[in-house]
C-alpha cells in the first residue's frame, strides 16, 4: 500500500520552480530519505506534502487521502517536524506538549504520561520548565520532534531532524524510527547528513534544483558498491576550493 504518493507535485514562487513534477511512491511502513543541496526544493515540498503550502499544481495523497483537499483528516494522521520549528516564545517546553495533545483528542492525563515519557527519552525531562525562547537550537527541535509524535501518527515527516542534535539524542532518534517503521509508520525525512541517512533508510531521493535526479534504494546503491555520498557527488556539481586562488 503506498502511503505518500505525489503526482507532478510542482511549486513556483514567481518566476522560480522550486519544485517541478515531483512522483513520489512511498509504501507505508517505509523510513525515506529526502536529500539535496541547499536551496533545492526539500523543504517546499514538505510543506506541500504536509498541507502547509499549497502547490502551484499537482496532486499529493497520504494514505490515499487527498491533502489538497481533506486537509484536516490527512493532519489528523501526520506528525510533521517543521524547517521553522513553529514554537511559541512565551511557553514552556512542558507547556507546549501540554496544549498539543488535545489538539489531537488526547486526554490531559494520556498527554501527560506520553509527554513525560519523549521528554525523558529526548533528554529534555529535567529542563522541561524553561521556556523555548531561552532555550538552545537543538532543545527547541527536540521538543518540537516530541510535539510531532506525542499523538503516535500513522506518517511522521521530519525536515532536518538531526541537524544540531548532540550524539546522544541522535542516536536516540535513530533508534525511536527504526522502531517506529518496524510497527508500520511511514518517515519522511530531510537530511545533509548522508552518513546517518545511509545508516537508517530503506530508499531515498535526490532533488536538484526542483527535479528528482535519482531515486533508488539503500540496497541498490550498496550492491552497486557506492556510498550515499558517492552517489550524491554524481548528480551533483562540486566546486574546488583552488578556484579560490586569491585564499590563503
Ligand atoms: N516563500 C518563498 N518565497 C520565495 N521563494 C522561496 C520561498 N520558499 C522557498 N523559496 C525558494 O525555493 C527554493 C527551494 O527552497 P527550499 O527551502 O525548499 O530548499 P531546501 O532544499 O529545503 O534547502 P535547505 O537545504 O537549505 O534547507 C529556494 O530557491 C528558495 O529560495
Ligand atoms: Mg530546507
């Protein structure tokens, strides 16, 4: 059963595309990789799976839902990790856990018990009174991570989730969605960091400036006996640092 399906999903703002024909085909229980240079389109095209930006054109289902148009059914079911993690200044990490479970239909008491219990796995159970604007970079995604999972979703999309997050809680991370995709939960991840994607995903894509150049499986690039970054530097330009010759 395919859980994340896109049909010439396409993005512009103004005269830039930043997202062109996307065909995505991810069945359920799937941990997928996004990958791709700065500014190549991974994070528009989150937005659009995930009902925050409407796209230019094209069609995107989740669990043949269409998030176009049953917004609030596909939310429902998804947990999204946003690039702008969406947080309010003014509350406590506790406090933000505390708001979010009802919005999901969680009793106090079942948002509670969940929210301790993320907040002790992410290493944030002993800070969970400091308010997020004083808090520091890696603080504010994890308790936005924790935000993302507290109703259990059926499909989790997390854009840049180990980007400032210290060795520990990473390894953590890792852990909590292998175990979440063993149980059927479809992960829709961004990453720069092509050491743990390869580690963790089953297939991947990569986008360049708006198109998808490659898609493929982790299995398939490891019996063609390539590295995800061996990979990646196929499809994408590298420039050398001798260019800058007036360095140094
Ligand atoms: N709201 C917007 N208005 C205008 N242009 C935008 C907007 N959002 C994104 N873009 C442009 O769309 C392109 C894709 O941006 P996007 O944020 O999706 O890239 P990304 O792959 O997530 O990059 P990064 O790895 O740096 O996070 C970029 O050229 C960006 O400047
Ligand atoms: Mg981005």
């Amino acid at each position: 059963m395919l859980e994340i399906e896109t049909h010439n999903l396409s993005k512009a703002f103004g005269d830039l595309v930043a997202v062109s024909d996307l065909n995505l085909r991810i069945p359920k229980g799937t941990l997928f990789g996004f990958l791709g240079p700065n500014g190549s389109g991974k994070s528009t095209t989150v937005k659009m799976l995930t009902g925050m930006l409407p796209p230019t054109s094209g069609e995107v289902f989740i669990s043949g839902q269409s998030v176009i148009h049953s917004p609030i059914a596909v939310k429902k079911r998804i947990g999204v990790l946003p690039e702008d993690l969406a947080l309010f200044d003014s509350l406590t990490i506790w406090e933000h856990l505390l708001m979010v479970g009802p919005v999901y239909g969680l009793s106090h008491k079942e948002t509670a018990t969940r929210a301790e219990q993320l907040l002790v796995y992410l290493d944030l159970w002993q800070g969970r009174h400091t308010y997020v604007d004083g808090a520091s970079s890696g603080t504010r995604k994890k308790c936005s991570l924790a935000m993302a999972l507290i109703h259990n979703p059926e499909v989790l999309f997390l854009d840049e989730p180990f980007e400032g997050i210290d060795p520990v809680s990473s390894r953590n991370i890792k852990d909590l969605l292998l175990l979440m995709t063993r149980k059927g939960v479809t992960v829709f991840l961004t990453s720069h960091i092509l050491e743990v994607v390869e580690r963790i995903v089953q297939s991947f894509a990569i986008i360049v400036a708006g198109k998808v150049v490659c898609t493929q499986t982790m299995e398939e690039t490891l019996s063609d006996g390539e590295t995800l970054e061996d990979l990646f530097f196929k499809h994408v330009v590298r420039n050398k640092a001798e260019e800058l010759e007036w360095i140094g």
